[in-house]
C-alpha cells in the first residue's frame, strides 16, 4: 500500500516530454499506424520468447494496449507506457517504461525493451535504453531503476550491465509465463551508480602485475566481473580457493598456480594466475584472468597479457596457452588478436590455444628495473572487443608483434603455492553455465550487440 506522501500520475501527468531523439533513433508515443507493426512483431514466437504477454498477440491486444495510454503524452508516474523506438521512419520496437508513485526522495522506475527480429544485432536497444535511463534520472524524481529478465537471455544482460546495472538476484520460479512458473534475474541501477558508470576511467599508462599481499587483499577479493561473464570467468572466491588448495590436473598431479593482481595506474583492478610447467605439460597455461567490470574497455587486458608474456619469456618458455569457452561474448577474438592460435584440442567444452613466443633483442626483462611504458600507438582499447574476463582490450592489428615482444608494464612477485610434485595444467578452469546458440552482431558505430534471432534482446516487460 503507498504512504500518504504518494504521488500519482493523475496530479502530474507525462513527466517526460516525448519525441527523445538520439544519435540514429527517434523515441515517442505510439500512433494508430503502429499498431500492425506492434502486433506483427510480438505474435513472432522468437521475439515473444523471453516475454510474458499471450500468444498469439494479435491487432486487437495492440489496440487495447494502445487504448489504455491514449490520454499520455509521455511517461507518467504511477502509469506504464511503451515508447515506439523508431530508424529512419519505421517502427524497430519498442521500451517500456513504468513509473512508481512518487514518496519522499524519490520513485522507482521498470524498463523493459523488445525489438523485431530484423532489427536485433544492431546496436539499437542499447542506444534507445540508454537515452530513456538518463531521461529518468534527469527529468523525474526516478532514483532507481529496475529490470528483469529470463536466466537464459544472455544478450539482454549484457545490455543492462553495458548501461551500469548490477545484477541484484534470482527468484526462482517466480514470473508465470504460458502455464509454467519461471525463474527471474533481477537487476537494479540507481542514479548514482549511472553517474559513476558514465565517469569510469576509458584508458590507462601504466598495467603491472603486482604482488598479493595483505594490503591488497581486500581489493583483490572485492573484484567482480559482470554478470553474463559468468560463463566464462570464475569468482574470485574461487579464484583464491583455487590458489590455495590447487586441484590435481590428472595422474595424481596438482597445479602449483603462480598468480598477481592486475594493477592500472596505481588501482587494483584485476587478477592473473597461471599453472606452471610439468612433465606433463611443456608450457605455463594461463588459467584464471579477469578484469573488474568498472575498468573494462580501458585497454588494460592486452597491456597484462603482455606483461605476462614478457615474464614467462623471460623464465625462458617458449610458449603460453590459454583455454576458453567459444559462446557469443567470450574471449576468443582477443586472444587471436594477440596471436594464441587454436590447437585443435578441446579442454572439456574449451578450446585450447596456444601463443609461441619469439625471443626479444637483448633489454631490460619485466620485473627487475624500471617498468617499461606501452608506447602509445602499441596497445588501444578495443571497443569491440567481447565484454567480459580478460577480454576487454585487444591491440593494434599492425602492432601486435611489438605487444607480444614485451612493450608492456612490469611484473611483480609472483605469488606461488608449492607442491612435493610437478605440476600441471588444470583440468577445470573457468566455472560454465548452459550455453545458448547465438550469433554476434556489430552495429554501424562498431559497437557489438549479440542478437540470437530468439528475442535474446528483450527484457521482460508487461504487454502494453
């Protein structure tokens, strides 16, 4: 029940003036011609698949849906409403958009967004999501926003958590959908965390991989990546466990993980382990790598793996492996980019790669002297790199032989677990969810969207 203070919609009406403009969408109220295109793309079973109206959705459901905001110029509070995202003067989708009543400090806002099949993989839920959350927090007293979503529906986290939302919980079986209970994901953003979003540092100087120690232990154990990254990176607690107690590989053989935190101008902001070389493995493999979320696409994961490479040269290998799991929005363009190149083996799920490294000119080695600075021109943030572990960087395609040749950061002490045997490389590294087929797709600002021709760019929303 709301408190006395409540503020409903009927005292205030539309409390954003619509049309909103952004760089290639135009957002606005819905009209009488819409409504074909509205019912079109909701009946399409893969579009409807994450959402919670009845199929099939026909004209009349868009012109009942259109009937209850008729009197709306825009979103109200104490109202829900869905704004048509419109390209080049045809309907692609739609938000939604509902307004809490208004109590002392503020309101709590619900976003949702669907798109036609035809139009997904371009970039434009995130651009007309985006412009309508700051709309929110500018122009209402909206403090807090919320969306949920299917567990399945990894392309619409990773626009939430592209935009600053934190993943806040599961409720589990908790939304009936067509005759079943299901799961839901639910996300938050207040208006403080976008603004921090909005001013997170987008680039670095200097990357080293420093000693843990009991200073840093806090922030190391307080990194977290986002939520759709799940799939491909371990928690830090694990991470740390893991450390500690290494796994056996096989045989009866444990790792002896030698491992950093990733430090960017001074800031803690990510972790590296690697499991070192055995009799039965000729090479160091690296195991664990993530980058925190608020210091993603600051070209930092190249700069670590080149610090990396420079000390494992160092030691004297000639060869550094990786594994990943190959779904949309896992590492593997960034680690070819950098030059590891599939084996054709498989670890479980995992592809397995390798980098072969070719001995630098004679200079100072990482970790003894002063650190060595990346040029410039050397390694860039790659913002089109996937989102997620140590894949938030890539390089230069015509400057990867001088990353890999060690122009990167210093290496600190290495910390190290010993064991009474060789060691060898785990078995089991990044914890894996199901995956879901899927393809990628990078809109014309280069900025990448996954769309998997299901509705994968939906959140879960009311019908209008």
């Amino acid at each position: 029940m709301h408190g006395q203070n409540a503020r409903s919609t009927c005292q205030t009406g539309a409390v954003i003036t619509l049309p909103i403009r952004t760089e290639r969408l135009l957002l606005r109220m819905a009209t009488r011609e819409d409504l074909p295109t509205i019912a079109a793309y909701r009946d399409d079973p893969e579009v409807a698949r994450y959402q919670d109206w009845p199929l099939p959705y026909t004209l009349d459901d868009a012109v009942a849906g259109f009937r209850r905001v008729a009197d709306l110029t825009g979103p109200a509070i104490g109202r829900s409403v869905n704004v048509m995202i419109e390209h080049e003067g045809a309907v692609v989708g739609d938000l939604f958009v509902g307004i809490g009543d208004e109590h002392p400090g503020g309101a709590v806002a619900f976003l949702g967004y669907t798109l036609a099949t035809a139009h997904q993989g371009k970039g434009f839920a995130t651009e007309a999501a985006a412009a309508m959350v700051d709309a929110l927090f500018e122009r209402t007293p909206v403090h807090r926003i919320v969306a949920t979503l299917d567990p399945e529906n990894f392309a619409s986290m990773r626009l939430l958590e592209q935009l600053g939302f934190s993943f806040e919980g599961l409720a589990r079986k908790a939304e009936p959908i067509r005759g079943e209970w299901l799961d839901d994901m639910r996300f938050g953003l207040l208006a403080e965390d976008r603004a921090a979003w909005l001013a997170r540092p987008t680039s670095c100087e200097l990357v080293e991989l420093v000693e843990l120690t009991e200073a840093n232990l806090g922030e190391v154990s307080a990194l977290q990546t986002h939520r759709f990254q799940h799939r491909f990176v371990a928690p830090m607690e694990r991470n740390l466990a893991q450390a500690l107690v290494p796994p056996v590989v096989k045989d009866g053989v444990a790792a002896v993980p030698r491992y950093w935190a990733v430090e960017a101008d001074g800031q803690i902001v990510g972790f590296l382990m690697y499991s070192d070389v055995s009799s039965v493995e000729p090479y160091p493999f690296l195991w664990r790598f993530m980058i925190d979320r608020m210091h993603q696409r600051r070209g930092i994961g190249a700069k670590a793996i080149a610090a990396l490479v420079d000390h494992v040269r160092a030691e004297g290998h000639e060869a550094l492996g990786v594994s990943w799991v190959d779904a949309p929005g896992g590492p593997r363009r960034f680690y070819e980019r950098l030059g590891f190149v599939p084996t054709g083996e498989l670890d479980g799920e995992e592809i397995v790669a390798r980098l072969h490294l070719v001995r630098p000119p004679c200079r100072g080695i990482a970790g003894g002297g002063a650190p060595h600075r990346t040029p410039p021109a050397t390694v860039s943030a790659d913002r089109d790199a996937p989102a997620g572990d140590d894949r938030q960087s890539g390089v230069d395609r015509d400057r990867e032989a001088d990353v890999l040749d060690g122009h990167a950061a210093r290496v600190g002490g290495a910390g190290r677990v010993d064991a009474d045997h060789a060691a060898g490389r785990v078995e089991h590294r990044p914890t894996r969810v199901a995956r879901a087929d899927g393809r990628v797709g990078l809109d014309q600002a280069g900025e990448r969207a996954l769309a998997r021709g299901d509705g994968a760019v939906e959140c879960r929303h009311d019908a209008p």
